[in-house]
C-alpha cells in the first residue's frame, strides 16, 4: 500500500470519526423522543429503547394539553422565517446590485458602513431596538419580530462580491435586446447568481429559525411564542423532568430545517463550486 493510500484512509477514518461524534447526540435526541418517561430517566447506559411508544408525541398533540401548542409556535416561527427570508434575498439582491452596477452616490461610503456593521455585535444594538420598538407600542406582535430582519448587511456584502465578479458582457448583451435595469436584474442577474441566492435564503431562515433571545425579550404572549422560545420553556418548566416528552418536541421543531436543507442541497453545493470557480 502506497503512502498516498494510506494517509487518504487515515483521512477518511478521522472524518468518518468526527461525524460520528456530531451525529450521537442526534440519535440520542431521536431515540429518546420513543422512550417512556421512566426508561429515559434511567441511570446508566440506556440507548436503545427497550419499546418504542408514541405516548409522547401523543401527549404534545393532546387537546387537553394546554401548556405545549406546537403548531401555534410552529405557526409563529415559519411567518416570521419565511417572510424574513424573502425579505432579506430580494432587499439585499437589490441592494447589492445596485451596489456593483449602478452609479449610485457615496458608494465607497455606503460599503465601508456596511462591513463596520458587520463587526458589530448583535447583543450590543439589542437594547435600543427594544426601547425603539416599545416606544412604538409594536412589542407582543409579528411586526417586532420581523422588521428587524427584513434586511442583513452580511447578505449585501456577500451579493456584492459575487457580482463584482460577474460578467457584464451578459448584461450587455440584454441591453442590446431592449431590456432595461428591473429585466437585466430579474431575469439575467437572479437566475444566474441563484446558487449564492438560495444560499443566503437557506442561512438566514435557519438563522431566523433558530433566533431565541429577541423573541425572548419582545414575546409575552404564549399566542405569539416561537418554538425555540417554547421548547426553551418546557425545558425549565413542567417538561423539566421528562426526557422523552422534552426530545419529542425538540425533534419535531427540527423537522423544518431539515425539510428545507435537504430540498436546498444541490444549490448549496453550486454555490461551493461556483465559489471555488471563481
């Protein structure tokens, strides 16, 4: 066996290692969710279950469960996922667009504000967006959850670069065929730069989806609660103590994500290459 071999099994066992260790509490996670109270509870080692039960997902989907309302926080977290994502692709494709193309004035000052903000911690500019939006009566409603992100600057910059590089020549071309800037944009520009489009959507839902502290602090009312905020609840509340009903639900709030990561994949891995490309 050559050196070359050798050290490519090598490689191969130690990623094979490392996702092993990554996909563990997952599993964990998915077998517990089938455990009864009492087996989860149990000391020592216990992986598998010794009879799989539905009785806990049962117990989060009864209608004389009041504490647990999976598909009202479902509810919440998706509005406000899925029109923060659609906010963000077509605000920040705009906007870097318009950035790389058009004569826009104060260009160099606009991105140099935009990388400063970048390095801005969002834990700093938590307390003055709270304030600003309780001074205008819109805490405890949709509207606080999404405004903040209907836009990222990180978006813009990554656009941006992506259509620095982008050949005018295409565009050039369009403008020959009549079409003007909102056509070039809309169907020479967005479908080319779709894989780093569906990138940034797939990122800043997941990101929007797992998004804790602001609806933290703005969200009373259990009515407008998100799901990260709810299974948070349950975890130092009555679900404190019950494993399998806890990872039940924990399970079932990750089946969004993974929904939309396996549907993205194939534009996930254009963006690498077409990264790697250019």
């Amino acid at each position: 066996m050559t050196y070359s071999k050798r050290k490519n099994m090598v490689a191969t066992f130690l990623a094979f290692f490392v996702s092993l260790l990554f996909l563990i509490p997952t599993v964990w996670i998915v077998l517990t969710a089938f455990k009864t109270d009492s087996e989860a509870l149990r000391g020592g080692i216990n992986f598998w279950p010794d009879k799989f039960t539905l009785e806990n997902f049962i117990y989060l989907f009864s209608p004389d469960n009041y504490e647990v309302d999976v598909f009202g926080w479902l509810k919440n977290t998706l509005v406000v996922a899925v029109i923060g994502t659609l906010s963000v692709v077509l605000i920040d494709s705009m906007a870097a667009y318009g950035l790389a193309r058009l004569n826009v004035p104060f260009k160099k000052v606009i991105l140099l504000l935009i990388m400063i903000s970048m390095l801005i911690p969002g834990v700093i500019t938590l307390l003055p967006q709270f304030l600003n939006f309780a001074n205008m009566g819109l805490l405890n409603t949709y509207a606080v959850m999404i405004l903040p992100v209907t836009a990222s600057t990180t978006g813009v910059f990554l656009l941006y670069q992506f259509l620095k590089g982008f050949p005018e020549a295409i565009e050039e071309s369009a403008v020959l065929d009549g079409a003007n800037k909102w056509q070039i944009f809309w169907y020479v520009v967005l479908p080319n730069v779709k894989p780093m489009v569906v990138t940034l959507a797939v990122t800043t839902f997941i990101g929007l989806y797992n998004d804790f502290l602001w609806p933290l602090v703005t969200i009373n009312r259990n009515q407008l609660k998100t799901m990260t905020v709810g299974v948070a609840n349950m975890m130092s509340g009555s679900l404190s103590v019950s494993y399998g009903r806890l990872m039940a639900l924990s399970l079932l709030s990750s089946i969004p994500m993974i929904i939309v990561f396996i549907i993205a994949q194939k534009q996930l891995v254009k963006a690498i290459t077409h990264t790697g490309i250019k």
